[in-house]
C-alpha cells in the first residue's frame, strides 16, 4: 500500500511563485472545459472506417495484467448509478476500463459515445466479441444463447426478467455445433461485414475468450482458467452480476430490461463504442481520445476506474502520469470519476461479503488537487472521493 502523505496548503502562505503556479493551473483546467472554436459536433453513427481507425489509431502497444477478467469481479458497481444520474449530463462522454461491466453505465448514463481504455488487447478484442454478438442478437434471450452457446429455451420473451432469463439457461447444456456456428458468425461479421483488420492472433484471442463464456456459461467468473485450479475463487458469476442492483434497490443491468439491452445495442449497431488498447500512464491513448473530444465540442461524463489507480501508485511514478493524461481531458463542473475501493480502503460503504465499493469524485476537483500538490497517495485519492 502506497505511503500516507497529506500536503496542505494556506493561500496566504504561499510564496508568490507557488501562487502564480496555482493560478496558471487554474486557468489550464477552466481551458479544459473550453469547446474548441470551429469544433465539429459528434455524428449519429460511425462509419465502420471511422470507428476502426479510432480503434487503431488511438492504441497503445499490447501490455500486460495478471488476471484474463472475462467479468468484473464487484458486485457494487451500480451502486452509485443514481448518485451520478444527479450529478452527471446527459449526451456527453463515457470512459471507462475492462469489459461489460461498462455496459451497465452506457445504458444508464446514455453518453453520446463511449471509449474503453484496457493495456490488455485482450480485452479490446473481447469487446469486439460482445459487439458481433450482441448486433447479430434479436433480443436478450438471444443474446445470451449465442453467447454461451446455448439453445435458446422455450417460455422466454421481452418481457422476461434477468432472473428468468438466467434461472431458464442455467440448465440448459453448452452446445458444440451451436458454438462453431456462433463463432464463424463472429469473424464472418467483424471481417467481412464490417472489414476489421484483424489478425491470425486476434482471432485465436476471440476464440479462447468465447470459449470461456462456452464453457462456464452463466457461471463465469473473473479469472475462470485460473479458477479451475483454485484461483480467485468466490468471485461473483456473470449472472450474479447481471441480477444486482443499485443503491435503491433498482436492477440497472443491461441484461435487467429489454429497454436497456435495445439502447446497448443501438450504440453497438452505430460504432459508438469504441474499445481502445491503453495503459492508463501511457503516453497516447487517453491524450488522443481527449484531442480528438475537443475537437468535436464534447465533455467528458464519467470515467469508469476500477481500481487501475491502486496498481498505478504502486508503480514508480505512474499515477502523475495518469492524472498527467486526465488534464488533457476536455472536462466541467460535474465530470466524474468512478472507482472501485477494495478490502475496506474507502472506509467501507459495502455491505458484508461484498469485495469492492464504488466512490465517486470530481475529475476536475482532483485535477486540480494533484496540480496543486495536494493530491499524492491512493489514500488522497480516497479521502477526496465520495
């Protein structure tokens, strides 16, 4: 765990180099929120071009993490959701990190378009996974037979809720002629249709992913390979997860209502979810997302976190890097961080059992903490969420 350090700062006890300092900065992040004169506005939809060159030309270089996290392993992520329907605009930016767990704040949140940031290509590529299936799906039945290969059980229609849905597959075995087909259906879709360049490699990395959610079915976890031998063990299911709900007591999932999976897949259908290949301290991905925002008159929502930060204080000087990057964001007053605290770090909100709570913080506020100084640490971080 990352060193507790606090720096407080008295404004008349600022030398005046300090000071002019702080000014500067502060203009610097009222710029931020600026629209850049002449910007062109976001497009309904994507051309398949325009969105696999975003794809590419926005990517890092393929990096590392320990764990294949086909699902998110916290429970809690919908627990801020009507905070930020409060506090956040509609129609603007969604950034997030990982894999469908994002699905569920598109779906609430409905941002104009959306950008995933992982350093792991793996999930980029898992992200064109669900987006082949989930274009090809006539509704959330279906979607849940192609993606575990499945037949489809009888009974199940619009109106069914998640727990149905789940409960119905639940029984139903993995079906191999059926997850050949699904997944011949996949690259015939991402190559040819939509004309993706993807590799040899890229697709051996789809196959072995859509193998997992084959194999396990309903019940995949985060790490599953590596839970076969014992690892990670407890973490929720992907039906778990699908079956949770907010702070109110709301299901919000995009799997909760065929409203939200139809909203899902009509930001998919027109390319406006745009998986990149990023480190978060990397010196292009985020940097070109935020250039490529204020040239299109467009404002950053929330940025989604995990808990990316927790890796980051505990790597040199990554995490100035990172904040480094969110400066270069195109940011207002009510931009807002999501992140995920472990093992009882943000004095914990969560209930018993549950791995992670979600806080929140002002993107701008801690841009300007960390300019200032002032922001230092993980605990920092955590003392100025809420």
């Amino acid at each position: 765990m990352p060193s507790i350090r606090h720096f407080r700062f008295a404004s008349a006890q600022l030398a005046p180099r300090v000071a002019a300092r702080i000014a500067f900065v502060a203009a610097t992040t009222v710029c931020l929120a600026t629209p850049t004169l002449g910007a062109q506005r976001f497009p309904s939809k994507l051309s398949d071009g325009e969105f696999w060159k975003l794809v590419t030309d926005f990517s890092e270089a393929n990096g590392y993490f320990r764990s294949d996290n086909f699902v998110s392993n916290e429970t809690t992520y919908q627990w801020v959701i009507p905070d930020l329907l409060r506090t956040t605009k509609p129609g603007g930016v969604y950034l997030g990190v990982g894999p469908d767990q994002n699905f569920t704040y598109l779906v609430a949140l409905r941002p104009k378009i959306a950008f995933i940031f992982d350093i792991r290509r793996q999930n980029m590529l898992t992200h064109l996974m669900y987006k082949a299936i989930i274009e090809q799906s006539s509704d959330r039945a279906d979607f849940l037979s192609r993606l575990f290969a499945r037949p489809r059980p009888t009974g199940l229609d619009t109106a069914s809720t998640a727990e149905a849905l789940f409960g119905a597959y639940q029984s139903v075995a993995r079906d191999t002629i059926l997850a050949r087909k699904d997944l011949a259906a996949m690259r015939e879709r991402l190559t040819k249709q939509h004309g993706f360049t993807l590799s040899d490699d890229d697709l051996s990395t789809i196959a072995y992913v859509y193998q997992a959610f084959v194999d396990a079915g309903p019940d995949l976890t985060y790490n599953f390979a590596q839970g076969r031998l014992g690892y990670g063990r407890g973490m929720p299911s992907y039906a778990q997860l699908q079956i949770e709900a907010d702070s109110a007591g709301v299901r919000r999932s995009y799997m909760a209502t065929e409203a939200n999976f139809r909203a899902l897949k009509e930001l998919e259908v027109n390319n406006l979810v745009v998986p990149v290949v990023g480190d978060f301290a990397g010196p292009k991905a985020i940097r070109s997302v935020g250039t490529y925002l204020k040239d299109h008159n467009a404002t950053v929502t929330a940025f989604y976190l995990s808990n990316v930060e927790q890796y980051l204080f505990n790597q040199e000087d990554d995490w100035r890097k990172f904040f480094g990057n969110v400066s270069a964001l195109p940011l207002d007053s009510s931009s807002t961080f999501i992140r995920s605290v472990f093992n009882g770090m943000g004095f914990s909100r969560a209930g018993p059992g549950m791995r992670a709570q979600q806080m929140l913080a002002s993107m701008l506020t801690q841009v300007r903490l960390f300019n200032e100084g002032r922001l230092a640490s993980y605990y920092d971080v955590i003392q100025t969420s809420r």
